[in-house]
C-alpha cells in the first residue's frame, strides 16, 4: 500500500480524498493554488505545497509543477480527483515515466475513450450499441453535412474530445448546420486544443443513465448499479439519484451487463462510469465512458455501502476486487443536489464572494460533501460548486422529502446561490413522479 499520496485538485473532492486516506493510515499532500491558501484541503493535508498563481493554467493544470511536488515530497502516487488533469492521458503518461502511480486508468485506455469517435468504434466492436453516427471524426463543414444527410436530422455535434457540455450542439436541418459545426469546433478548439468532432443521430427527451463500474488489474469487473442524471442543464447536471426509477428489473440487468462488457473490451481499470442515453422505448444508447471519479459517486455509496474512493486506491496499488458481483447489494435510494454559488435567475451567473456564515445539516441517512466554511472566501477562477448534499432514505418519496429537510436546514449566508432553485425542482410535481428527461429544466422553467 502507498505511504503517500498526493492530491491534483482542490475543494471537497480533494478534502473527500484526503479523508480516504487518513483512514486508510495514508499520508497527504495538498497542492494549491495562491488564490488557495486558506483552502480547506491544504489545512487537513499532512503536507501543502503551493504550484503557482490562480489561473488553473498556471496551477492546477500545470502538469511539471505537480510532478515536481510529487517527487519533491516523495509522494508514490497521484490522484486526480475529477476535472482538471483527471482524464489527460499526457498527465498519466508523466506519471509513469517518473515512476510515480497514477490512480486511475492507464493513458493508453484514457486516449481511447477520452477520444468519442474512437470510443464509439471501440463499443461498435465490442457490440454495445451506440447511438446513429459517424464511425470517424469529421474535420470540415461540407464533410459534416453530407454525413448529418445521411443520419437524418436533427443531429447531435459534439468535439471528438470533449466534455462537460462543450463543443456540442444540435442542428435541427441543413439550414442551421454550417454555423452549429462551427460554433461547437471552435470551442473545442480553444477547449480540448482539437479541431476532430463527430455526428449522431439526436435522440429527443432520453434519460442520461450511468453505470458505475470497478475494474482491477486481474480482470475483475463489476458494476454498481446506475445513477439517473437527467437533471440538467446545459448538460450540466444539478440532481442525481439511485436507482432510476423507469428502469425494470430486465431492463437494469441488461445495461449493467453491457457495461461491464464495454468496460472489458477496453481492458479498464479503476473506477469509471459507462454513460447511456435511454429513449423512450427504452432503447439504450452508449454515450461516452468517464474514465475517472465523478461529481455524483457518493449517490452510488450510500445504496451500494462501496466506499469508491477507497476502491480506486486499492486497486491503483495492485489489490484485487474485495467483492464479487454476487457480493453486490444495493439498498434504498439516494439523492444528490449540487449547490453552487450561482444565480439560477440570472442566467445561473456564478457568484464568488466570502461565506459570512456556514451551517451544514447531520442527521441519519444525511451527507454533506464540502470544502465550505464560514469566512471561507469562494475564488472567482474556478467551478462555482459550494457543496454536494447526499441522502438516502428506504424509497425514493422518503428520500424527496429527507432533502427537501436537509436543504431547510442547509445555511450559506454571504452569497448567492441555486438553493431556492434545488427547491423548486423537488416539488415540483413531474419530478416527484420520476417523469423527467434532460430536458426537464428547459420545459419546466423556460424562463431560465
């Protein structure tokens, strides 16, 4: 097992990291930016060192900077967190070129997925079904609308290397094609530094339904169930749950297996998630693989009783699955909401500013996964998330009316934030009833 590890990111995520280790009796090192030195990782870190000036370029992405604390701290390994250097292949590559264990996949893998077109061969080969595309990246404008003729419209752009909603748009018809390809190339231009993008048929109102899988370095691969994150914006998730509540028994069973298999044809390892887009008719679709941690694990540990994070670390040191997928049990049902200092009224415009008071719920089957803290000043240069409130109660109307609970209690004085809004969606009565798809918060607040 590691002696230590050092953590390449910032706010609860690397807070959530540090505390795995602390129980695993694994020393920390935090890394920060200037605009992160009263940062809350940096404060329960054993060790903190400080890689440049707040820009994430100049910090948090700053890849020769990070490896030099690893080594300068004789940290053995990495991990990434979510966002930042998370899914860069060129990281992982450093990493072990420096002799230093990079906790996730290996770089060959993560250029696999991380590319969607190749990712898309990949599954087309391993006979996962995929949503109607192009089988190659796309390059130019009159390639892409003979090819989007052929699919049949509307269709989906999106960068070949893309993600969090960049580089994605839809067109509707031959008419809007040329300025959407565009627009979405750009971005991933300046976003991903790749001007490679692909096409699929766009799937109108689908439910955005990821599994959660586990894989070592022996060949084990197991799944954990799925997370239904249908809930957002500008795809941009805001609510995630487990289970989902449209899927059967058979129909569950079913996209769990092809995950497991999506996830062995690529020879996986360490956590990840197989994403499908589910149509109406219950046709399941695979979208990309996330080939890290995620925003939304803790909903898949509360049901599941699987610390993920923990998980990663063992199986980055060489250990083998400790459970079998006969060994899984998942139980009751889980919401998360992503509260962010943002103005949901205003075009969700994101509000730094300092905490003047700062009270988080407790309580039973209640999880707050924070970096917040009273007087703690929230930067303008990074992701706008304050905090991720987690329940788990027996059903899922128990584990409505348990958040709904835990945000009355929830106080972040000092900015402002999508709490009122995270409020408006749980009563609002289509989402108690489970009957929403990613375009739920365009339908319901239009004005938004």
């Amino acid at each position: 097992m590691f002696q230590k590890i050092l953590i390449a990111n910032r706010g609860e995520i690397a807070v959530r990291i540090i505390r795995a280790c602390r129980e695993l009796g694994i020393k920390t090192v935090a890394v920060y930016s200037q605009a992160d030195s009263e940062a809350l990782h940096t404060q329960l870190a054993d060790e903190a060192v400080c890689i440049g000036p707040a820009p994430s370029a100049k910090s948090y992405l700053n890849m020769e900077q990070i490896i030099s604390a690893t080594i300068a701290t004789k940290a053995e390994a990495i991990h990434p967190g979510f966002g930042f250097l998370s899914e860069n292949s060129r990281f992982a590559e450093m990493c072990r070129q420096c002799n230093i264990t990079f906790i996730g996949p290996s770089p060959e893998v993560m250029r696999r997925m991380g590319n969607k077109s190749e990712a898309r061969a990949t599954m087309m080969r391993a006979g996962v079904p995929v949503v109607p595309g192009t089988k190659e990246a796309v390059y130019d404008v009159e390639r892409g609308r003979a090819l989007a003729e052929e699919i049949g419209y509307p269709v989906m752009i999106k960068a070949s290397s893309g993600g969090g909603g960049k580089g994605m748009r839809v067109s509707e018809g031959p008419e809007d094609f040329e300025e959407n390809f565009k627009t979405a190339q750009l971005e991933s231009v300046k976003g991903f530094g790749d001007d490679a993008m692909y096409i699929e048929k766009f799937i109108a109102g689908p439910k955005h339904v990821e599994f959660q899988i586990l894989a070592d370095k022996f060949g084990n691969v197991i799944q954990l169930g799925e997370r239904d994150c249908s809930i957002q914006r500008n795809h941009q998730k805001v609510i995630e749950e487990s289970p989902c509540s449209v899927l059967t028994p058979e129909l569950r069973k079913a996209m769990g297996e092809t995950a497991v298999r999506a996830a062995k044809a690529v020879g996986y390892e360490n956590a990840g998630t197989i994403e499908f887009l589910l149509d109406r008719d219950k046709n399941f679709y695979f979208m990309e693989m996330n080939t890290r941690i995620q925003v939304e694990h803790p909903v898949t540990e509360m049901v599941s009783g699987v610390d993920l994070v923990k998980q990663q670390i063992y199986i980055a040191a060489g250990l083998p699955l400790s459970i079998t997928q006969d060994q899984v049990e998942l139980r009751g049902h889980a919401i998360e909401c992503r509260i962010n200092a943002e103005d949901p009224y205003k075009k969700f415009r994101p509000c730094p500013g300092t905490l003047k008071e700062v009270h988080f719920p407790g309580g039973f089957g209640v999880r707050i996964d924070s970096a917040a803290y009273t007087d703690y000043e929230i930067p303008p240069y990074y992701d706008s998330m304050i905090a991720k409130v987690i329940v788990h109660d027996d059903t899922r109307d128990g584990a409505i009316r348990k958040m709904r609970s835990t945000l009355g209690e929830l106080i972040l004085d000092g900015v402002v934030t999508n709490l009122d809004f995270q409020y408006e969606i749980l009563n609002n009565e289509e989402f108690q009833k489970g009957n929403f798809t990613t375009d739920f918060i365009s339908q319901q607040f239009p004005d938004m």
